[in-house]
C-alpha cells in the first residue's frame, strides 16, 4: 500500500479479576441472584455489561459506566428465575464495552 496507512483492531479485553458469587434461592434450584462485588478495569472501557443466564436461556442483564473517581461502579444484584425443570446451571458474564463494541467475556457458572 503506498499511502501509508495501516489499519489495526482494538480488542476490548475480559475483566482480569471478579468478585463474585451466585446463590441459588429456595430449594428447588430454579432461581438464583448474581452479586458482583468487585472487578478490574479493562483498559479503555467505557462500560461494563453483566449477564445472568438462567439454564432456560432468559437472562437478567445491567450495564453500567466507568469508574467514577477512581472508583469502580457496582452492579445491583441480578436475579433470575428459570422455567426449565432440567439443568440448573447459571452463567454469569462480565464485559467490558467501548462504545458499541463488546469485550471478551469473564465467566462465572453455578449449579443450584
């Protein structure tokens, strides 16, 4: 090419670390609550997108936006309830996003 551009992607990195946990609720293991209590920064985010998916595939999902002074904004807990009598496993994942772009995924997976 001779007119001295190049071109490069940017790839949104997973979150290197998350605090986190998933609680079944009640004993049949068809609901669970998500609580994220902690997670690093991914360079250049402008956001952070964490999806609890429950084993029928619904999800609980909730976007938030980048640290504010210095400090990195929690998501409120996410609670899901499956209407699958089989599986009972439940993901969660953390992205990072930047703009309309989606990082790569942290992943979390529970059974109840």
């Amino acid at each position: 090419d001779s007119s001295g551009f190049t071109a490069s992607t940017y790839q949104v990195a997973a979150p290197a670390s998350v605090g986190a946990a998933i609680a079944c609720n009640g004993s049949n293991g068809k609901s669970a609550t998500a609580t994220v209590s902690a997670y690093s920064e991914v360079p250049r985010a402008t956001g952070y997108r964490f999806v609890l998916t429950a084993p029928d595939g619904s999800t609980a999902s909730s976007t938030v936006g980048p640290p504010s002074s210095g400090a990195v904004v929690l998501p409120a807990p996410l609670t899901r309830t499956s209407t699958s009598a089989g599986n009972r496993i439940y993901t969660l994942t953390v992205q990072g996003l930047l703009g309309s772009w989606s990082g790569a995924v942290w992943t979390l997976t529970h059974t109840c």
